[in-house]
C-alpha cells in the first residue's frame, strides 16, 4: 500500500474514532489507536510511524523480533495474538504490553522473565466472552480464581481485559459482548485483587471499533483500514 494512502487512512480513522468518542460523551484522547501491522513490512511501518503511529500490535512472535531489529524502539510493540510460554523470553525486552494472557502458567513464565531484567511487564487478560471455541481466552466464569493467583506475582501487572468479538458485518450484533466485558471489568475492580488494576479495555478491531468505543474502548487494534485488506 501507498504511504500516501496510509496517512489518508490514519486521519479518517482518528475522525471516527473521535466521532465515536464524543457520540457518548467521552473524550477522544482516551482512546489509544493500536495500528495492528501482522504482514506489513517495516518500510511502511516507519511511514505510519511518520504519519504519528505510536503502539503497534502483532500477532507472532517472530513478526515482532523481525521487526524489533529494523524499527528499533521507534514505536511501542503490543502482543496481540496467542502466546506460547516458551516464546515469552523472546519478546519481554521488545513489549510495551501483551494483551492475551489466558493462563496462571502463562503469567508465571512472563513473571520469571520479567525479573530477569528488572521489569515489571504490563498485560491484559484475555476473556473469550462470546465462548466461541475457535478464540483463545478464558471464560467469564474462571477469571476471578485466576487473577487470585495472579496477584500474587510481583513483576507482572494485570492492567485490564482484552477480547476479540465475533466478525460480523453488522458489528451491532457484537455490541452486546463488549459491553459484557466492561461489566466484567467493574466487578472485578470492586473485588480489590492487589496488583490487579482494570485500566484498560482493549476491544475493537476494523469492522467493530466505534461500537466498542461506545462501550467503554481505550485500546482499539485496527489494520486493515489503516493498511488495506491482506492475505492471512
């Protein structure tokens, strides 16, 4: 894609993002643009950074590393896909924060790692709220014995939730399971876990964003309306 047409892409999504915000009367500047950059390679990258990108999300592991070594700490990288404990030790020094954590042992390996070089890593918990068995995630249901554990744990922090919505054309059918995990998030601030913290809702992606901005949003993952639609 064109850089041109990237920062064309860039400034109509914040329009929308925007729109959105203030539609429920929220203020725009909460709402953090993830530019999910899985299959773009880092010419175009360093244009969106150009064009004011600052946190991108990707998916692998490897695509991060890749990356890491051409852009450099020129942007913020964000875990964003499915993460395997023993690729932890890969990613901990290049991750601003790693939004799919699904398991205590995940949270134990990101610990160790984390205390290995004197850093306390920030994460979201990854809820699968529409219980689709294709999506990673925990249930609704086992999140409060989890983040027990977890709080336990001294150089990660639970930072809020993460969730990824069923594709749909219509993204008022999903609507409902956004607004689910910012319920979930409410109650789990009300039960006063230390070293758990509901900052962030990271929930939205190309189809689906406005709608879960509307819903209480502050980390959207866009791509393919920033960067065209790829090949996966």
């Amino acid at each position: 894609m064109a850089l041109l047409d990237v920062e064309k892409n860039l400034s109509t999504i914040r329009d929308r993002i925007s729109d959105a915000a203030i539609k429920v009367g929220r203020n725009p500047q909460e709402v953090q643009l993830i530019a999910v950059t899985k299959t773009v390679e880092p010419e175009v990258i360093e244009g969106a950074i150009h064009y004011g990108v600052t946190d991108i999300g990707e998916n692998k592991v490897q695509e991060i590393i890749r990356k890491y070594e051409i852009i450099g700490n020129k942007v913020r990288y964000h875990m964003i896909g499915h993460l395997q404990k023993n690729k932890v030790k890969y990613i901990i020094d290049k991750v601003e924060m790693i939004h799919s954590l699904d398991s205590y042992d995940l949270a134990k390996e990101i610990d160790k790692r984390a205390k290995k070089i004197q850093k306390t890593m920030k994460c979201l918990l990854q809820i699968n709220v529409s219980g689709e068995e294709s999506k990673y995630g925990i249930s609704p249901l086992e999140v409060k014995s989890l983040l027990k554990e977890v709080s336990e744990l001294n150089n990660m922090r639970i930072m809020g939730l993460m969730t990824m919505a069923p594709y749909t054309d219509n993204p008022e059918e999903v609507r409902k399971y956004f607004k689910d995990l910012k319920q979930l998030s409410l109650e789990i601030d009300k039960l006063g876990f230390e070293n758990i913290h509901m900052n962030y809702l990271s929930m939205g992606m190309s189809n689906d964003f406005e709608v879960a901005i509307e819903e209480g949003a502050n980390l959207v993952r866009i791509g393919s309306s920033i960067f065209g639609e790829r090949n996966y």
